[in-house]
C-alpha cells in the first residue's frame, strides 16, 4: 500500500550519476572519437551492446545523450564509447572537441537490449548488420562472440561512406587476421573511391536475402541477427528476415533516431496536438504516487519531470527504454515503440518520454 499521494509537488530530483574520469581519447575518423574511461570502483558492470548516457549541463539546463558502448567486458581492460560529430549536435560536438583525458564526465548505469548471453558450447553464426555509427555497440559484441564462443562465427556486414569514414578499420583489419576462419567482413561503400574495389552502393535486399538464405541452410549454426545502423537499411534487413521467415526472437535491432518521434515533437512544438486534451495521469515511482496534469503536446514523461519527479529518461525518443513503466489503467499512444519487445507491449509497458494520454484514469508504474 503506497502512503503518499502527491499533486505537481516541487520534488527534488536525487538521480545518482557516476563520474568516469577520461583515460583516453582516440580519433577514428575524422568525425568520431571513442573516449576509453577509467574503471571505477567497484568495475562498470556492463553488458557489450549496451549504452551509457552521459548528463552535461548546458545553459543552465541538464541534458542527456546516449552513446553506445564499443568495448567488451570480456576483452578491454577499460570501458568506452564512440561518439560522431552531428552537424549542429551541442552534445557530440562538445565531445569530440571539450573531452581530454583527466577529464571527468557524469554516466547514468549501462542500459540497452542490444546483447545476448555468451556459452563456450554454443555454436551460432552471427550476421552483423552495422550502417555509419552503428558499428558501434556490434564491435563489443563481435569481440565478445569471439573470446566467448570458439565454435562461433561472425559474418559483419558494414556499411560506410567512404574507406576515410570506416570507423574501427585498423581494429577490424586486425580481428580479421587474427580470426581468418571465424570473422567475415564484407564492406560496403557508398562513395568509394576510384581504387575501391569491394561493394558499392546502396545495400539491397537481393544480397541479404543471398546470404541470409544461405546461412539459415547450414544446419551446423543456429543464426543470430543483429542490425543497427539508418533507418532505411535497418527495414532492408528487417523485411529481408521477415520475407525468409526469420524468429523475430532470432532478431536484435538498435536505432539512434526515430523519424516518428521527431515528427510528434515538432508537431507538438507547433501546437498540432491532433485533439489531445490535458488529463491527470497517476505516476507510481519510487514507492510514492503521484497526480501530474499532462497537458496537449506533453508526453508523460515530460509531464513528470515539469513536476519535480525523478523520473528515468535518456533518449526521448523511445528507443532505449530507460523510461518503461507498466500501465496499469487508461490508455496512451506511443510516438515510438521499437525499444519494446512484443512480450513487453504485451504486459503492458509502455515508455514514458514517448506517451500521450488517451484516456482518464492513467496508472503508471516505474519499475
């Protein structure tokens, strides 16, 4: 039984971040860096795939950006993330060019769905689906699936600009060496140069379904899929898979941005709230119940934190579930819901930073 009902109280915000200290910075091409931090104490417990968010304050106001995490706990002595320059990106900007070693940046905990278990008996064929900056978490797993399971292979499939903008090229000319009968890399450029004489291109579905089709036929694997890159290569791959007939349990995908969430933002920036009215939505958090008002062009989350409440959040764009809570009562549309599985709408959950109130009588509860 919760013993506290509070409305739009002022409740100080009490989040525990974790200072990592900078150890090194590395420059990977000329618009990403990986910045390597030192362990803390007790170790950064994380799992490859995942992402830290690392909290700045910027004009007077904190703000928070995911980045994944390119290492693996089973292979790297310190923990880093990579982080590309966006044109206009206040936080990857500030990143690339602020961040030097001895430096110390504030992290939320790791998050992230994007990793699987690792067994020495398992005998699976990874397919690594990666465009730009999705290499990014796909390296930690590739090394892991390679220190982990020797009787696994992995299949990397790399999509890229130019040979200048392969992130992680010396590190993946050098796995490949030294795991000639287990690794495969297969790059592909959009704007190679003259010598280039690999795949150029836009990646269609007529190569996936090539090679997908070919490991879903060798009986000594079982496939796993991971996929993370732009959005019009991660629904090739998707609808490729779908086509074959492919356990979507055999299917991991992590996305960066949300085309469906960016719109609803700026449409609620313009005041196009498509009819929405304000309603009184119960938040459980923390062991106290709360009643915040969450107004036409306000998602839930965005409601609660006006309010004072410390709430969890990191993307906002509902794609890395930091903010899931299960509803209870009421029903709300989503912008966004790829960072849920299917048992997870299912159960009810839904994400915060990304839902509006349909209905009276919402019951929210952050586990």
């Amino acid at each position: 039984m919760f013993n506290f009902f509070k409305k739009k109280t002022d409740v100080p915000t009490t989040t525990s971040y974790l200072p990592l200290k900078v150890r090194e910075v590395v420059k990977e091409t000329a618009d990403t860096v990986t910045i390597y931090f030192e362990q803390p104490e007790p170790y950064l417990d994380y799992q490859p795939g995942q992402f830290l968010t690392v909290v700045l304050e910027m004009d007077g106001k904190e703000q928070r950006r995911s980045y994944s995490l390119c290492t693996s706990p089973f292979v790297d002595p310190f923990p880093g993330i990579s982080v590309k320059r966006v044109p206009n990106g206040l936080f990857s900007n500030y990143l690339n060019d602020k961040v030097f070693p001895g430096k110390t940046l504030n992290v939320l905990r790791p998050l992230g769905n994007f990793t699987t278990t690792f067994h020495s008996k398992n005998c699976r064929h990874f397919f690594m689906i990666a465009g730009g900056s999705g290499i990014t978490p796909i390296m930690g797993l590739i090394k892991s699936v390679l220190v982990n399971e020797p009787s696994s292979r992995v299949t990397l499939i790399y999509c890229s600009r130019s040979e200048e903008e392969i992130i992680f090229s010396s590190q993946l000319h050098l796995l490949e060496l030294a795991n000639p009968d287990r690794l495969n890399i297969i790059h592909n450029l959009s704007k190679p140069s003259a010598t280039w004489t690999g795949l150029q291109g836009r990646l269609d579905s007529e190569l996936l379904t090539q090679l997908f089709t070919q490991a879903e036929n060798e009986p000594r694997y079982e496939e796993e899929y991971f996929v993370c890159g732009p959005e019009g290569l991660m629904q090739t791959a998707q609808q490729v898979l779908e086509q074959l007939g492919v356990d979507q349990n055999r299917i991991h995908s992590e996305s960066f941005f949300s085309a469906a969430a960016q719109q609803a933002h700026e449409d609620a920036m313009a005041g196009i709230t498509s009819g929405l009215l304000s309603r009184d939505v119960t938040i459980q958090l923390e062991g106290e119940v709360h009643l915040v008002t969450v107004e036409p062009g306000k998602t839930i989350l965005e409601a609660g934190l006006a309010a004072g409440l410390n709430m969890p959040y990191s993307c906002q764009s509902g794609l890395c579930t930091a903010c899931r809570g299960r509803l209870s009562a009421g029903e709300v549309k989503m912008d966004e819901d790829a960072g849920l599985s299917e048992k997870e709408l299912a159960a009810g959950y839904v994400l915060c930073c990304v839902s509006r109130p349909l209905s009276d009588g919402i019951d929210v509860t952050i586990e």
